[in-house]
C-alpha cells in the first residue's frame, strides 16, 4: 500500500476518525524505540559538494529562485 492509497482513504475518514487517527500515530511516534540515535557528527560533509565552486550568494539566490517558482 502507498502512502497516496493511505491519504486517500484517510480522507474518507470522519473528522472524528481522523482525530482518533492523528492521537494513535502521535503516541505511536512517542512510543518509538529511540536508543539508535544517530550521532551529528555522522552527517560531516554531506552535501557539500553541491554548491562547489558556486558563490555563495549565488547558490542563496538560485535556491529563492526555485522556491518562487515552486509557489
């Protein structure tokens, strides 16, 4: 089942049901088994070489650019 077969059958759902729906997902977050945190210092140089050798401002404006465009 994906993700889009679930929001449409979650839209079916009455408010109550959505409710109840959106409390039973959030104690199931909480409820996660967390001892597998990951380090921040794992995620060290990812990305980096996106914005290689590009101006920074530049690579600032191309990102506003295509966050306009996407509205």
């Amino acid at each position: 089942m994906t993700v889009e077969t679930l929001l449409e059958e979650i839209r079916t759902l009455s408010s109550q049901d959505r409710q109840r729906l959106i409390h039973a997902l959030l104690v199931e977050q909480t409820s996660i088994d967390t001892s597998h945190k990951r380090s921040i210092l794992e995620f060290g140089a990812i990305g980096a070489d996106i914005a290689s050798g590009i101006d920074a401002q530049e690579y600032v404006n191309q990102l506003r650019d295509e966050w306009d465009d996407s509205r």
